[in-house]
C-alpha cells in the first residue's frame, strides 16, 4: 500500500506567479476565499503570515478559476 504525503503548501512567490500566470484578479480571489483585497495583498507581498488553511483556500480558488 502507498503512503500519500500531503502536498506541500505554495508559497506567496508561487501564488502570486500562479496568479501573474493565469491572469486572475487579486480582488477577485480575496472575495471567493474571504480575505479583504489589502488583506490579499499584505499575505501575497509577505508583509503577513500565510497559514495552511488559508493557502489551501487559495490553491482551490486558483484551480476552480482556470477550470472555468
């Protein structure tokens, strides 16, 4: 039987060139995970801390907007 291993989380350089990459609007994905658009930006500018939960959030809202 295989171990899966969790994925590690991306870091704000990886977000921010997802982002870059796929053209999203950073006040877009503040509003579908729940963040301020300030708030976005301080966390993706590393100027505040990233936490798991919120990186996953992050992840799965980049993933459902270029699905789209």
């Amino acid at each position: 039987m295989q171990e899966t291993r969790p994925q590690p989380l991306p870091s704000p350089a990886d977000l921010r060139a997802a982002i870059a990459r796929y053209r999203l609007r950073v006040y877009h994905l503040a509003s579908l995970v729940g963040l301020h658009p300030s708030r976005l930006s301080l966390i993706l500018n590393e100027k505040a801390p990233l936490m798991p939960e919120l990186g996953e959030r992050l992840v799965r809202a980049i993933e459902q907007e270029t699905r789209e």
